[in-house]
C-alpha cells in the first residue's frame, strides 16, 4: 500500500512538473490567453483551460485505449525508448527556447493577434491545431501515459490531476496578470525556470531510455 501511495505521488509530481514545463514556454495557447485576458478578465484563463482540457482528455482516453486493447507487450519498450527520445529532444527545445524568451515581448506579440473566437474555443484550436502539442501526446505523453497505466488507472489519474492543476494554474495566474496590466514573470525568471524545466525533461527522458526494459517487465 505505501508503494502503491508512493507511485500516486510520483505520477502527481511528474504531471504537474511537465505540465508547468509545458506551459512556460510561450506558444499559441498562452498568447491566445493573454490576448483575450487583456479584453476579458482574469477568468479568461479558466475558460482557456476547459477548451484545452477537452482536447487532452480525449487524447488521454485514445491513449488508454489503445493500450487496454492492441499494445503488445513487446511494444512497450520500443514506446518508452520513443517516448524518452522525444522528452529529451523537447527538452533540448525548452531550453532554446529559454534563450529567445529574454528578447521576446510576450506581451506585445499577444497584441498582435486577433482573436475572434471565445476562450473556450480558443483553448481547443490552440491545442487541437497545435503540431508541437499534438507530437509531444504520439510520443512522449503517450509512453508516459501507458507507463502510468501499468502502475494502475489510479497512477494515470494522479497523473492527470498533477497535469490539469499546474495548466490551470498557470493559464489563470497569466490572465489574472496580463488583465491588470501587469506580467506574470519577469524575462529572467521566466527564462531560469525554463532551463529548470528543460533539464527536468532531459533527465525523465533518459531515464526511460535506461529502464525501457523494465518499463515493458511491468506487465
């Protein structure tokens, strides 16, 4: 049972850390939230995230059953040596992308676009349309996902819940910031937690690829 308890909290931690990983780094999604959070309130985020929790909850559930129904045993070590390949590369992304947030004004790109769509929707074309996003579930989330799997629905679940609470944070602080006028973070801390994050990732990816083994002795 503590083992089991143990697992729930590792697959709440490595949710919610790829989860904030995920959203620091400026993409479609976060300037389409400041963008309607400067004309909508600070709620904005909150919507966002439901339009985006849709997209991913139904990836979730592809990725779920695809695993309960035709993943092969074998399979899943050359899934996990995959999925470990790919948090390594977007890891490797996230810490580029780290060097070009000091000269980026998120604020004044957010301005520029023109958003006609409610945030709900919002939140679901920016995910849904998002090729970045879609490759990371093919690869990266969906080993991980399958990982969790192993451990029981409840580790998925944990995982999910770590996921969800750290974009829902993130999108709400942001809207919450940029409708006062004000920036979330400051482009060195914004930029120092990025190379944290890119690093965290480098290091879940090897360690896939290390235990890619072990990952298929599960079941």
């Amino acid at each position: 049972m503590a083992i089991y308890t143990i697992d729930l909290i590792q697959a709440f931690i490595l949710g919610f850390t790829i989860g904030v990983s995920a959203a620091l780094v400026p993409g479609p999604m976060m300037l389409a939230t400041i963008s309607l959070s400067i004309r909508k309130g600070w709620k904005t985020g909150f919507y966002v995230f439901t339009g985006h929790s849709i997209v991913e909850i139904t990836i979730i559930l592809l990725i779920l059953a695809g695993a309960s129904s035709f993943i092969m045993k074998d399979m899943l070590s050359h899934i996990a040596i995959i999925g470990g390949i790919s948090m390594i590369l977007f890891g490797m992304i996230i810490i580029r992308k780290a060097k070009e947030t000091v000269a980026m004004n998120i604020a004044t790109s957010a301005g520029r676009l023109d958003i006609s769509s409610g945030p709900v929707s919002a939140g679901v074309l920016t995910s849904a349309l998002n090729p970045t996003y879609l490759f990371w579930w093919l690869t990266a989330g969906s080993a991980i996902i399958m990982q969790q799997y192993m451990a029981g629905i409840l580790a998925v679940i944990a995982f999910i819940i770590g996921h969800w609470l750290a974009d829902l944070g993130f999108l709400v602080s942001v809207s919450s910031s940029f409708s006062r006028g004000k920036e979330f973070l400051s482009r060195s801390t914004h930029q120092r937690l990025l190379y944290i994050c890119g690093a965290f990732l480098i290091a879940i990816g090897f360690f896939f690829i290390i235990s890619h083994n072990n990952v298929a002795a599960m079941i």
